[in-house]
C-alpha cells in the first residue's frame, strides 16, 4: 500500500465535472475538509449515492469513504435511502443528505424590507416572513425577528436543538449611501455591530455578509451553481450589486466586492449617476411614480393596469441599455459558464430583462467567441435572506478553500 493510500487518497485521481470542489486532500486539516467533500458529494448529485460513486467523485479511497459516511450517518447528517439493485456481489446502500440533520436561519435586511427564513439542511424553507417596510431601525427588525423566532419555536418547524447558526445578509454601508426620503437616523446601521443585535436571540453563531454576496453563495450551494462552476451574480433589490464565483468557489476580491457593478458611473442625459440610481427597485419605483404610479412593493408591480404594465416593459429596455456594457465586459474579462440574475424584482420582470440582453449579446456573437447565457436565478426570490440562511452551512459543513488552512 502506498503513502497516498494510507492517507485514505487514491493513489490516481480522475477529472469530475465538480472539480476541485469534490476533491480530497491530505493536507492538514484534511480530515475536516474530507469530511466537507465527501457530504458535498453526497448533496449535490441531487439523488442517492453509493459509497463507490462518493470515492469515484472524491478521489478518496473506499476505507476513508466509509469512515467518513459512517461518522455522517452517527451525526445524523445523512441517511440510509435503499440500496442499489443489479450488480454483482451484496446490494450497496444508498445515501442521502438528512433535511433535519441541522438547520439555520437566514435574515435579509435592507431598505425596502425584512425577510425571514428558517432552513433545513438540504436548503428547503420550513418557515418565510417577509414585512415590506422602508428604511427599518434597528428595533423594528430585533421585534419582527423575535416574533418570527417565538413562532418557529411554538409550532416545531425546525429542530431548535439542531440549529446551527443565523446568517445575516445586509447591503454594504446600509446607513450611508444616499437614497431619497432616506431618515436621518437611519445611518445607525452603519454605526453598530449588526451581529451583537442578535447574539443574545439565539445561543448559535452570528454571520453577517454583503446581501450579494450571500445571494451569490447560495446560488453557488444550493442553486444553479451545482451545475454551473463558474458564473456571475446579479442581484436586483433596493440597490444593484453582485457577486462573482470562480471554480466552485466565492471569489470576495480585495475588499469583498467582487461583481459589485452599481457602483460603476453612467450617464443619465446631461447627468453622471451611479448604475444602481438606474437599474433598481428604487428606480423602478421612482420612473413609475413619475408617470403618476404609486407603487412601493414588489407586488405593486405585478397588480399595475395594463397602461402600467406598459411602463414598466419601457423601463425594462433602459435597464437592458444600462446593464448591456458592463455585462459584456464582465463577460469577457471572465469568461464564465453562466450569468445569473436574481434578487426582488418578480420573476417574471427578470425573465423578461434576460430575455432583451440576451438579444443584445447575441448581435456581438459574430465578434466575440463565447458570451454566457443570462438566466432568472434559481434562489431569486428571498434570495438575500435564502442566501443568508445558507452560510451557517457554508461555514460549518461545506467544502471552502479556508477549510484547508492552518488557524490560529
């Protein structure tokens, strides 16, 4: 038996379509980032699995592959799901995630409102809320997340004792960028520690991220991303924002950024603005209010007359005008498999948007040899507070590249 054998590694290891993601290591800390591989691998193949298809994905060998499974099945983490018939030789168990085999709740803050989501451990929400209010303080969202808690509790939607963690998505510098009828004292968001707000609600880890970014990883998780290795993430909520995954992995950049193009300046007739005072809820709201439409929600839209409908197609083509540039860029300066768009704004005004840049992409295809397909995200709506939910997993469970370095 050789070195690698022995340190549950097949000796060669074979190319999969998940990649590195799925592959074991023998570093230190290795054998928490086998674990992480291994449980992925049993997660996102989307069915049961055997021991063998686990070491075949993997590259682990088949004595590591069963102490790993047996420790998950121990944990109650995944579960026995028959066995596989034909075959020579005894029938091999199938395995399969454990939905109650841990649990974590995701919250999205943001300047149009509060969204609640309890999940289990194969991403299915077993609890939603979601109060449509503008520019929520601090008391406002302890008060609704401790009622949405109580609830969970009192009617046993999720296994308390199983949670493991609360994610927090919130957009950055929440209280300080300018948007209209924004209150004085809202900057407070951007002077507290958002985590301490809720570390005494529950007696689990506190994570808080960029709202794209936590949408962008939930994607990578638990959405398309199990198809797609590499793509880009286009959130339309309050504001405009993004995120970016490389190879199976959330790529942050230097300042945790990555993929945040609303920030980028265009030109609004005479007027320098930023993309997201163009291409947002808020701006949607804002062009519709002024052609005499009230309208504040996401379900606003969706109830308009026809005259309204009308409108919003006319601001659907400016936004496609607006996002074009900066999405073929992003395109070719990447190169990604796909291009995901998601957040509040209703499936079917994203639908629509990715149908009018699909078209304008298309016109550059004679020039420029690979330009991916834009989609409707498949965690697009609650996506921030979905995204939110799955970072406790993320951090505690999933394969992440710092699974494999030293701590301190």
């Amino acid at each position: 038996m050789g070195a690698d054998e022995r340190n549950g590694q097949k000796p060669a290891q074979k190319s999969h379509a998940l990649g590195d993601q799925l592959s074991g290591t023998n570093l230190e800390r290795a054998g928490d980032h086998n674990q992480r591989v291994t449980l992925q691998a049993v997660r996102a193949t989307g069915a049961p699995i055997t021991r063998a298809e686990i070491a075949d994905l993997t590259g682990l060998t088949a004595p590591a592959i069963a102490n790993i499974t047996k420790r998950l099945l121990n944990d109650g983490l995944i579960k026995k799901a028959g066995r596989q018939i034909g075959g020579r030789g005894q029938p091999a168990t199938k395995l399969v995630v454990n939905p109650d085999g841990a649990f974590s709740i995701g919250l999205n803050i943001d300047r149009d409102h509060i969204a609640f989501v309890a999940l289990d451990f194969v991403g299915n929400v077993r609890s939603r809320a979601c109060r449509e209010i503008h520019f929520a303080m601090p008391r406002d969202v302890i008060a609704f997340f401790r009622a949405e808690v109580d609830k969970v509790i009192a009617e046993r939607l999720i296994d308390i004792d199983r949670l493991i963690g609360i994610g927090i998505a919130i957009p950055e510098n929440l209280g300080r960028v300018p948007v209209a009828n924004r209150p004085d004292a809202y900057k407070i968001w951007s002077e507290i520690d958002v985590a301490d707000l809720f570390s005494e609600i529950l007696p689990v880890p506190v994570i808080v991220e960029n709202d794209a970014a936590a949408a962008a990883i939930g994607e990578m998780q638990f959405g398309h991303g199990l198809q797609h290795r590499s793509f880009i993430y286009t959130i339309i909520s309050a504001g405009l924002g993004g995120g970016l995954v490389f190879d199976g992995h959330y790529y942050r950049g230097a300042d945790g950024r990555s993929g945040e193009i609303g920030y980028l300046p265009v030109k609004d007739g005479n007027e320098t603005r930023s993309l997201e005072d163009m291409v947002s809820l808020y701006s949607l709201y804002d062009y519709l209010r002024k052609s005499g439409l009230d309208v504040s929600t996401p379900d606003d839209l969706e109830k308009l007359p026809p005259a309204g409908q009308a409108k919003v197609q006319a601001w659907l083509d400016r936004a496609a005008d607006y996002l074009f540039t900066p999405f073929l860029v992003m395109n070719c300066a990447i190169d990604p498999e796909a291009h995901f768009i998601g957040g509040r704004l209703p499936a079917s005004l994203i639908e629509a948007l990715c149908q009018r840049l699909n078209e304008r992409l298309d016109a550059c295809k004679p020039r420029i040899p690979t330009i991916a397909p834009l989609k409707r995200a498949e965690l697009a709506v609650d996506a921030a507070a979905r995204g939110a939910g799955i970072l406790p997993f993320n951090d505690r469970f999933l394969p992440i590249r710092t699974a494999l370095m030293k701590t301190n």
